[in-house]
C-alpha cells in the first residue's frame, strides 16, 4: 500500500488551518495512506528567558493541528507525528530553517514539504520567498498550499497604530541623542531630529512586535538606567581610540563593513543594540533586519568591539536580565564577518 509523508511546517498564522487542511486532501489524493508530520521550528535559542512561552505556544499549536487533521481526514488511514525543531540549536534564517527540514526529511524519509504562504515562525518578516529559494538550493520537494488570504495592509499603513509605532522609534532615537549626545546649538538639534527621523522610517517595521500598549516589566526600566553608564563608558573608551587613530601620522584606518548575526529579538531590542553601536564612535549600523546587522567600522579596535560583543550583552542584559547575559560572542560562535572594505 502506497504511504505519502508529508512535512508541514506550523507558524501561528491566518493561514495554518487551510495549510493543514490541503496537506490532508493532497496526501490522500496521492496516496492510500497518509503520513503527516507536524512541525514547529523554534526560533530562539534557549537563552532567551522568553523560550518557555515559546515551547508551551509551540505545544498547543501542535495540539491544534493534530486535531485539524484528525477532522480533516474522517475515517482514512493517517499517521500524524508532532515535534519541535532546533530548540537545541539558533536558526537565524531561510538557510538555517531549510537544513533542519532537510535533516527531518532524510530521517523520516519525507516526500515533500507542504508550506503555508504566511509562514513566518517568530521573525518579523514572511520567511517564505527566501526559504523557497533554500529549498530548491538544497533539492527538497515543496508544495505552497493554495490558500485564501485576507488583504493585506503594511505595518507602516496601519492608521494610527502605524504612526504610533513610527513616532515612537523617533522619540526612542532622538531621546538616545539628546541624553547622550548633549547638543546645545540649534543647529546639533536639528541634524539630531533629522537622523532620528531616518532610524525611525528604517526602523519602525522591526521596532515594536507586540502592541505598544502592553505593559513591560518595570525590571527593564532599572536595568536600563544601569545599562547607561556602560553605554557612556564604552563611548569614551571609542572617542580615545579613534581620538589616537586621527592624531597618528600614518593615520591607520581600516574602514570594512561587517555583518553580525546578533542575539537579540527584532523589535525594540534590536533597535536598542543598532542605536548603542551607532552612538559609539567609529561604528555606524548601515541596516538592521531579523536579527542581522550591518554595522559600518572605521578602525580594528571598534570592529574587535564589536566582535567581542560587549553591547549585545547589555542589550540582552536590558531585555532579557543578568543570566542571559552570560553568552558567547558574536567571535566566539562565528556571528560575524567582514562582508567589505580594506580587508576584503
């Protein structure tokens, strides 16, 4: 008797349940016996404190699609296997998320891959072109379920929530200048608000995932005032060494751009680490997305800096408290390279 195993990534989206369903009908449609395996690949590794609420909300989107499938497929022969994916391991993206299916696949011998258009596990972007683009790389089966979806409306076209969200990654950005910058001429004052309202239009998709209404734990707020004089010293410590750069003769600048896989959620944390690298003299973040920076440096000392990952520890500090701070560097975990300049 002919069996069709089909793999089918979970995500928490509109779509999942017609995902689910058409996975059901196409399998037995191809086959007399159906072998269904479920899946949610979790996207953050377990040193986030936030990584228990993920594995109970992954668990009871498992239970849901179980039963979706039990209802879908009445009184046919199917097999439905439930698991979690990479919760021992850090998927930063398309590539990472492709290998781990193409690793279940080869062990459960998988026909092919059912995906639902709106995947998106836990980052703030679709995931789906890009891990299209993965899975032909790698020669893995897929299918995109034909699903209705809502119309969609851009985060920044929100109505007021968009502008909301817009005016307060400004008021972030200018508030970051204005208390560590100190301007007093007009002029310093209005360059200020003009960067800031570049950050803010950058930034505003990646800034706040969650409504800006709920409350954060007043602990933030007390780790972050202990996080500035951090900020301040690391500042000083840059304006020295660029300072000894630009009075040497030979003037040994080695201006690259590098790329860091930083272990930080996107969203307001993010913003934070792109903003704190950006207020440290001689480094510039260029683009900030899903986690990955781009991060302009002008001498070795601030790209070594960077790569021993200093600011990412207090930003994790901020966000997530004093334990997960203890964590490797973007060095020590290869998160970061040189894409470009000199060294190249």
């Amino acid at each position: 008797m002919a069996v069709e195993r089909l793999l089918v990534p979970l995500s928490d989206t509109v779509t999942v349940r017609q995902t689910v369903g058409y996975a059901v009908q196409s399998g037995l449609e191809a086959a007399d016996s159906l072998e269904c395996h479920l899946v949610v690949a979790m996207p953050y590794d377990a040193d986030v404190p936030e990584s228990d609420r993920y594995s109970d909300d992954a668990e009871r989107l498992l239970s849901r699609a179980q039963n979706w499938v039990e209802e879908d497929a009445g009184g046919a022969d199917v097999t439905i296997e439930t698991t979690t994916l990479g919760a021992d391991e850090y998927l930063f993206g398309p590539r990472d998320y492709a290998e781990i299916f193409d690793a279940y696949a080869d062990e459960h011998g998988i026909d092919r891959v059912v995906l639902d258009p709106e995947y998106q596990p836990g980052v703030t972007a679709q995931l789906l072109q890009p891990l299209e683009r993965e899975l032909d790389r790698i020669g893995l089966a897929y299918d995109e379920a034909p699903v209705d979806r809502p119309a969609r409306r851009g985060r920044l076209d929100g109505g007021a929530e968009g502008f909301d969200r817009l005016f307060a990654t400004f008021l972030i950005s200018y508030g970051f200048y204005l208390l560590l910058g100190d301007p007093t001429y007009w002029f310093d004052l209005v360059t200020g608000a003009a960067v800031a309202g570049i950050v803010a239009v950058s930034l505003a998709q990646v800034t706040f995932t969650v409504p800006l209404d709920r409350v954060q734990s007043p602990l933030r707020v007390v780790r972050f005032a202990l996080y500035i004089p951090y900020l301040l010293w690391e500042i000083v410590k840059a304006n020295i060494a660029v300072s000894l750069v630009i009075l040497r003769p030979s003037m040994p600048i080695e201006p690259t751009l590098t790329r860091v896989n930083s272990r930080v959620r996107s969203g307001l944390p993010l913003t934070a680490l792109a903003n704190s690298i950006t207020l440290t003299p001689g480094t510039l973040t260029v683009r900030a997305n899903n986690q990955q920076l781009l991060v302009h440096t002008l001498i070795p000392g601030a790209r070594d800096d960077l790569f021993d990952g200093g600011l990412e520890r207090g930003i994790r500090f901020v966000f997530y408290g004093r334990k997960s701070a203890a964590i490797a560097s973007p060095r020590e975990r290869d998160d970061a390279e040189i894409v470009g300049g000199d060294e190249l």
